[in-house]
C-alpha cells in the first residue's frame, strides 16, 4: 500500500523558536519516516502581511531551511521546496478565486482576529483576504491527504475541503478533502511565563548558541512565592517547570517533589535544565553550523524539491485545465 500524502508550510517570518520547533517541526521530523511529506517555504503567504517591506525575505528563506535541516528534516525522506518557485501555485489559486464566495473568505476566523491584531499594517487586501484560498491550492496541488498544523490552521484546512467539494461539484472529481492532523503538541512558555513570541522578546531560538540558552534559562521567572531556598514550591505555575516537562521527561517528577518540599533551590533546578536542554539543543547546533558552511547544498536541497514539486504540480493542473475547459 502507498503512504498517504502529508504537505505542511511555514511562512518565513525570521528565525524558528523552540515554540515553533516543538509546535511543529518536531512532528514534521516524525511524519517524513511515515508517509509521503511535502514541506515548503510559503513565501507568497509571508507577503500577505508583510508587502511592505521585503528586505528580509530572502534571508529569512536560508535561515529557515537551515532550522528545517538541522532540526532533522531529511531530503533523501521528504520534499522541501519554496511555493514561489513553483508558479503552478498561482494559477491554481488563481483559478480557486473564481469560484469561492467572498463570504467564505469574510466569516474565516483567522482573518477577523489578524485584522484587529494587525491594526498598523494596512491588510485590508485582496492578497490577505484571499489567504486562505492559496491555501488551499498549496494543500489540493498534492492531493494531500493530511495537513500537520496547529489549531489556529483548522479553518483554513476546513475552507480547503469546501474549496476541493465545490471544484469536483463543478467540474471533475479532481481532489480528495484534507483532514487537519492535529498532534499533541509540547506547549512551552516563553522565558519570562508568557506565551512564546517574537513580540514578547522572550524567545528561545532554536539558532541560539549552548552558552545563550543557558544564560536564558537563568533568567526564567519561576515561583514567585519561593523567596528562600528552602521555602516550598509549586512547580505548576513555574515556567522552569514547564521546561523540564519538554527537556527532562525522565526527571521531572523528581524535580516537581523536590520543588514541593522546598529541597531544591531554583538556581540548581535552572543548572539541572539548562544541561537537559543542552542534550537536545547541541546537536542541533552542531549540525547547523555545519550547514552554514555549505551554503550551495541549502540550495541543492530546495531547487531540487521545487523540481520534485513542479512535477506533480503539472500534472495537477493538467488535470485541473482539462476539467475546466481551460485547456486550448
Ligand atoms: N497558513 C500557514 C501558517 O501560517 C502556512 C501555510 C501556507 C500552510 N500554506 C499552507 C500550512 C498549506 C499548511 C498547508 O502556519
Ligand atoms: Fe521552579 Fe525549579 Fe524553582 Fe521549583 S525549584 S520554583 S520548579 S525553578
């Protein structure tokens, strides 16, 4: 039997944080031994909130396959490639655009929330309103079965079935309906107990070298009822904690009881996770500073999955033009 298809992207927004690693990459390393993966640099996306200013796209590009090659993303098990360089992108999208009521765009929940959360970039765009609708020619190009994304994705995934039911109504059965596939993912804080952003300024990045993530683990807020060492603790609201549940699975009841009876002082308990941490994060490190050295192979990887991906994507909108009548 043939593994079902799996097709995820990120848009290239600037260096990967240890949230965004465990709130997806960590499954996308897992996925590629499991199915067929295509994983891709949405940089169309990115320019949907981001036209403005395109200064640091290209870097952004490099510096995310880099995290992607280093976190353990394989080319010899998956297909990575950039949604730019493979133009059947937007005629598809294009095509979807004509048959997708505009209320369906208008009700999207990711839409309303990232209008009033975006206030000072003008996104009153067609591009941004029509997000969800490249999105769903990113999924449908591959005939994915799956969609790995979070929880704030499930609509667009959603959008994405009705956008493939629609089409097959039409014209032809074309695509098959994508499920999401939610995992489980490890949630972890940001370093000052808030959730982890860019915007907070308490990020971890996965690109952060062993002595910067160290000095950002002694920094972490942690119980602030605990103001003598041996006054008890309550690891639940402490963001170190919360760390140990990620990084130290095998020590972290042992830690939470010794927090609880006040036998551990938090800069010892930060020392014990900031070497559990490096376990994890070292090698990834090692790995990326080899990358960095080999610049033409980040290239390699990328143009030879967008050639991957321009294969299927022809034959797609082959399919595509022939049900349409587009196809003179
Ligand atoms: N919208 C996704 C995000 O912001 C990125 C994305 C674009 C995507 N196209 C996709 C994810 C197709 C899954 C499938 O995270
Ligand atoms: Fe947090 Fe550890 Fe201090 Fe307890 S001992 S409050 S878990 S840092």
């Amino acid at each position: 039997m043939s593994k079902g298809t799996m097709l995820s992207g990120m848009r290239p927004t600037g260096s990967l944080h240890l949230g965004n690693y465990f709130g997806a990459l960590e499954n996308w390393v897992r996925l590629q031994d499991e199915y067929d993966c295509f994983y891709f640099i949405a940089d169309w996306h990115a320019l949907t909130t981001g036209y403005e200013d395109t200064s640091d796209i290209k870097s952004n590009i490099d510096n995310m396959v880099i995290d992607w090659l280093s976190s353990g993303l394989d080319p010899e098990k998956c297909t990575m490639f950039l949604q730019s360089s493979v133009k059947e992108h937007a005629e598809l999208h294009l095509l979807f655009s004509m048959s997708t009521p505009l209320s369906w765009l208008y009700r999207c929940p990711t839409y309303k929330d990232q209008l009033s959360q975006l206030k000072e970039k003008n996104i009153t765009t067609y591009g941004f309103l029509g997000y969800p609708c490249l999105q769903a020619a990113d999924i449908l190009m591959y005939k994915a079965d799956a969609v790995p994304v979070g929880e704030d994705q499930v609509p667009h995934v959603e959008l994405t079935r009705e956008i493939a039911r629609r089409f097959n109504h039409l014209f032809e059965e074309v695509f098959p309906e994508p499920e999401s596939k939610l995992t489980k993912a490890k949630v972890l804080p940001g370093t000052d107990g808030r959730k982890m952003s860019k915007s907070y300024n308490n990020t971890i990045a996965l690109s952060d070298d062993p002595e910067t993530v160290r000095k950002k683990v002694m920094t972490m807020v942690t119980d602030p009822a605990r103001i003598r060492k041996d006054d008890p603790g309550h690891p639940e609201v402490c963001t170190v904690f919360a760390f140990h549940k990620v990084f130290n699975e095998e020590g972290v009841d042992e830690i939470g009881s010794l927090c609880r009876s006040g036998s551990i002082g938090c800069v010892q308990c930060k020392k014990i996770l900031a070497s559990k941490m490096a376990e994890t994060l070292t090698p990834i490190y090692e790995k990326r500073q080899g990358l960095l050295e080999r610049p033409a192979y980040i290239r390699e990887v990328i143009e030879s999955g967008n050639e991957r991906a321009r294969n299927i994507a022809q034959k797609t909108m082959s399919d595509v033009r022939k049900a349409m009548k587009i196809d003179w």
